[in-house]
C-alpha cells in the first residue's frame, strides 16, 4: 500500500532524509520510530503529498505521488503533528467540510460524518465549537477527520504527543480499533517507544535522516528490550561519519 | 467543482461566525452613511441658497447624481482600500498560522481549487456590501430621482474594483504567515495604486506617464462611478483579477517546497 524508494530530501543544504526505502503491505500497522528531528514528519509529509521529495519516489495505494497524487491523496488519510482544525467551527460541520474535500459525494456526507463521530466517541460533542474541546477531544476530532473519508491508509504523526496518561491510552485504543477496519494500512510515529509495543506489528527506526532498522517487533523483542534496541541503533547512527556527512536533525 | 464550493462555503461560514466580518462591514457602513447623508446635506443647503439667489441657470449643473452619488461613490472607493484587505487578511494567513494549511494541500483539492474558494467567499461578502452600498441610492428617491441606470454602473465599478483588491490581498495573504502583515501591505499596496495616476502626472517621461496611469486604480473606476462604462476599464480590472489569482496559485504552490 506504501511504498518510498530511495527517497531523500533537503532543505537547502540541510538533508532531513536520504535514502529512504520501504515498503508497507496492505493491512500492516507499522510504527515510525525515532528520536525528535530523524526526518520522520518529513518522511510522512512526502506521503501524504504535503512535501516533494528531493529524489527518489513515493506511492501510497498503488499511486504515484509525482505523477498521480490527487488518487493518492483519496485513499490517504493524515493528521498532522497538530491536528489541522478550524477553531470556531463545529465538530460536525469540520467534519463534513474534510469529507467533501476528498471528494466524499453529498449523499453519503451525512453517513460517513456519522460514522468518523461514533467511531472516535464523539457523539457528544458533534454540536460544539471545535475551540471549546480539550486537548484529548481535540485529538479525537484530528483522528476522526482522517478517517471521515474512509481512506484505506492512514497516516498519524505523533497521534498522542501532548496528551495526558489517560488521553494516551485511549487514543492508543482508538487507533487500534480504526486499524483493525477492513484491513486499513496504518503508519505513526512516535518516538515513544511504549507507543509501537502496544499498537505496531512492524516498526521502522529512523535516525539522523537514515533508515536504520527494518523489522517485526516480535523478531526485535527476541533481541532484548525495545529500548536497548533503539538506543543501540540511535548511538550507532550517531557516529562520527554520520555527523561528518553533515547529516543536520531538522523537522520542519 | 464540489471540492471549490466546499473551500468557499467553509470560508463564508466562518466570516458569518466569528465577529470580524460583522464588524467590519458594519464600521464600513458607518462612515459611508455618513459621507452619503452628510453629501446629500450639503447639496440639500446649497440647492436651497441657489434658489434663494435666484441662480436658476446653475440648477442645470447641480445635479443629485454628480454632486452625492458620484461623490460618495469615490470616497467608498477609498474606503474599499481598507475594508477588503481587513475582509481578506485571514485568507492564507490564519490557515498557516493554525496549520490546517496542511489538510487543504494534502486533499485532493488542487491550488487553483483552494485560490478560487477562497476568492469566491471574499466576492460573496463584496456583493452583499454593494448591495448595501446601493440600498442608501435608494432612498434618494425620497428626495428626488436618481439616475438609475448610472448608480447601477457606479455600483458595479465599485464592485469590480473590489473584486480585483480581494484578488490582489488573496495574492498577498498567501505570501505570510501574520494576517497583521496581510492586512497592512493590502491596504499600502491597494493606496498606492489609487494615487499611481497622482505621481503619473509629476513624471517627466510620457511613456512612464501613460504606464502609471494604467497601472493606477482611480483611472479606471473613476469614468464608471460617474456611469461611464468602457470597455477598458472591464479589462483592465479582469486582467488585475486573472493575474493576482494566478499569483496566488503560484504561491500557495510554494507553499509546498518550503
């Protein structure tokens, strides 16, 4: 469903990724994982056609985000590190505007919106200015406006940063839920590790712009605990040759 | 198409919610009563000394259509150079500020689509203020019987030149990240293009003459607010539009590469 070849890009002079390859079957939930600046929203803004790559491709449900990224956007649904929200809108009418905004038919708005609000558990709320919600509701309207659409991948960046322990742990169940739907392919990053134990299957680890790592978790877990792992392959990206690369941390 | 009108509704929707169109349309409506009514005074009072004078032969020049409507209509002009700036400063700018700039460029809607919606919602409240701006018109037909057919090309000059400020503040709005900047270099900008044609006439050079005369504003709404329609005025304000527009297209696509 995702897959980036080679994929590289710079800011000016900064390179915040290079050489970035992967590939992510239909179905899979795959965690992002990486220290703050490894190049992981950028990885996830060329996804979701926010970005142009410097080099190197990307194509998320079989299209080509050079040549065909409006199909692409269809499929894909993303929220960013900050979910994108009007303040003084209502829930149900911010919802409706992303569902015509992919191109959701107005007879099937009603439905769909109907549907992005139970599944997040907002119901409730449908009614209110997205201004007065907390944080946690906040985040479920981001997550809801994902998936408003039903896109068969989606994209979280950083879904539960800022959130209280116990806004954690439902928006974990909340993903975990809207993945298992008919077989959706989920990417998130994180750089909680705790995050991808309890959500992810496979994880990617990105540091200093490289793809360090590339495997299932129960293969990682055999390996030691996850944080010896990350911590290894952090420390090893690190080195000195990396840093004369002048591979630069930058997350935009 | 849908993607288009959903952009445009959103956008009118959240003008109509929060204060700030209100505010600012009814502020515009403030001091343009006050110009129309204190106008039509002044013409009231001196209409009235030319009779107690016994000046009939300059009644024929003194006309309710030059003297109020023509006159207000040129100082709502003016007023213009404020309002649509303040109307469109939000445009670009609060959608980078709040980040849900990132969920339009990553929908499926193309640039063109996002420029044009947000452009189409700014039109919108443009007529609803020409609508208002042609209802003190119509009390004059209280007092006397305005030239309909020249009010109704004042108003659509007046429109017109709104429309290409929306577009032009649209173009800037999408350049910044402050709604404050926005705002202010609309409105520098939309002032100095209203009094182009001033420094055209301290120029030495007759081709630089000509080129910032047609640049200026006021040479092109000033023949219609006094019911003059020609063609190269249309012109003029639809190259303004279609240039500005694709600007900000340019720029929205810019948006992406950095």
């Amino acid at each position: 469903m995702i897959k980036a070849q080679g994929l590289t890009k710079r800011y000016g002079g900064l390179t915040a990724i290079q050489d970035v390859s992967f590939e992510i079957a239909k179905g899979e939930v795959v965690g992002f994982l990486g220290p703050n600046g490894a190049g992981k929203t950028t990885t996830m803004r060329i996804l979701t056609g926010y970005l142009p790559q410097t080099s190197g491709s990307a194509a998320v449900g079989g299209f080509d985000m050079a040549t065909n990224a409006r199909a692409a956007k269809r499929v894909t649904g993303y929220l960013p590190e900050s979910p994108p929200l009007y303040p003084e809108m209502l829930v149900h009418e911010y919802l409706s505007y992303v569902a015509a905004l992919h191109d959701v038919p107005r007879k099937e708005r009603r439905d769909k919106v109907a549907r992005a609000l139970t599944a997040c558990g907002l119901e409730k709320v449908e009614g209110r200015v997205v201004r007065t919600l907390s944080k946690g509701f906040r985040q479920r309207v981001g997550l809801a406006q994902a998936i408003v659409h039903e896109p068969a991948v989606l994209v979280l960046d950083e879904p539960t940063a800022g959130l209280d322990p116990l806004q954690i742990s439902e928006i974990r169940e909340l993903i975990r839920r809207l993945a298992a739907e008919e077989g959706r392919t989920v990417i998130l990053s994180t750089h909680i590790l705790a995050e991808v134990d309890a959500i992810c299957q496979r994880v990617l680890l990105i540091a200093y712009g490289r793809l360090r790592l590339d495997a299932r978790l129960e293969a990682l877990r055999a390996q030691g605990s996850l944080e010896q792992v990350f911590l290894r392959e952090v420390e090893a990206a690190a080195g000195p040759q990396a840093k004369a690369a002048g591979l630069v941390e930058a997350e935009l | 198409m849908n993607r288009l009108l959903a952009i445009a509704g959103r956008e009118l929707r959240s003008m109509f919610v929060t204060p700030d169109a209100y505010v600012l349309i009814g502020v515009y409506m403030l001091f343009a009563g006050f110009i129309f009514f204190a106008s039509l005074g002044l013409f009231i009072v001196q209409l009235q000394q030319i009779q107690a004078l016994g000046m009939m032969q300059l009644l024929d020049q003194w006309n309710l259509q030059d003297i109020v409507v023509a006159q207000s209509f040129s100082t709502f002009a003016l007023f213009l150079c404020f309002l649509v700036p303040l109307l469109s400063m939000r445009g670009f700018a609060a959608e980078r500020a709040n980040g849900s700039i990132e969920l339009l460029l990553t929908s499926p809607a193309s640039s063109g689509e996002i420029v044009m919606g947000k452009f189409l919602a700014i039109a919108a409240l443009l007529a609803v203020v020409g609508v208002l701006t042609g209802a003190f018109v119509l009390l004059l037909f209280v007092y006397g019987n305005p030239e309909v057919a020249q009010t109704l090309a004042g108003l659509q000059t007046l429109f017109l030149y709104s429309l290409a400020l929306a577009a032009l503040c649209c173009f800037i709005s999408a350049l910044t990240r402050s709604q404050i900047v926005a705002g202010f270099v609309g409105i520098t900008v939309a002032l100095l293009l209203l009094i182009l044609p001033v420094a055209a006439d301290s120029s030495q050079s007759d081709s630089l003459k000509e080129v910032l005369r047609w640049l200026g504003t006021s040479t092109h709404f000033d023949p219609g607010l006094k019911g003059d329609i020609r063609s190269e005025d249309l012109a003029y304000f639809g190259i303004v539009i279609a240039v500005c527009l694709s600007l900000a297209r340019a720029a929205v696509d810019s948006l992406r590469w950095r």
